[in-house]
C-alpha cells in the first residue's frame, strides 16, 4: 500500500499536514506548475495504513484522506514487482 497524492487537484491547503498524527505530510517548498505547493512525503511507509491494512482487512486510520476538500489523497497498491517498503516506529 502507497500513499499519493494527486497533483492535478491539490491546493495546497495544507489541512492533511496537520491531521496525520506521524506528520507523515510536510508542507511544500517548491511551487508546482501550477504554483501550488503540493505537500512532501516524509517516510509514508510509516502509515499505518501502508503498514497494516491488508493485515487487518480494514481501514486504520485515513485521517489525511478524510481530511483532503479535493479528494487528492489515494492509497494504491503496489505494482507486481515494485519494492514494498515498511517501516515500524514504537
Ligand atoms: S492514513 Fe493516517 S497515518 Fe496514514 S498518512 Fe493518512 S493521516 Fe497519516
Ligand atoms: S489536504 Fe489535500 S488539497 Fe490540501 S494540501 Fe493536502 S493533499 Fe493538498
């Protein structure tokens, strides 16, 4: 499981940086195309939704989607082959 976000909807609002309780979503420095400044990514393997919900078959947490006004944020699975990273944080 990945997290994304699309850039193509992002504003930039920045509320998913606040929301995630691993500060999983740092605010952008670098305006994109659009002069948005779409949120970084720091370590999303820590997510436990990335982590544990094919574990336990349900949603953990989706705080930052829920959170998203533009439905930016998606979780997808990992292609066949492509490297899965996790990380466990205690
Ligand atoms: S699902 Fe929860 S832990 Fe994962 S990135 Fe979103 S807010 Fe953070
Ligand atoms: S909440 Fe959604 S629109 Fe706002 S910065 Fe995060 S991804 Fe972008």
């Amino acid at each position: 499981m990945k997290i994304e976000i699309d850039e193509s909807r992002c504003k930039g609002c920045n509320l998913c940086t606040v929301g995630c309780p691993y500060k999983i979503f740092q605010a952008g420095k670098k305006p994109n195309r659009k002069g948005v400044l779409v949120p970084l990514l720091d370590r999303p393997e820590r997510c436990t939704n990335c982590r544990l919900r094919h574990l336990y078959g349900r949603v953990l947490c989706g705080v930052c989607q829920m959170t998203c006004p533009d439905q930016a944020i998606r979780f997808r699975d990992e292609k066949p082959g492509e490297t899965v990273k996790v990380a466990i944080e205690y």
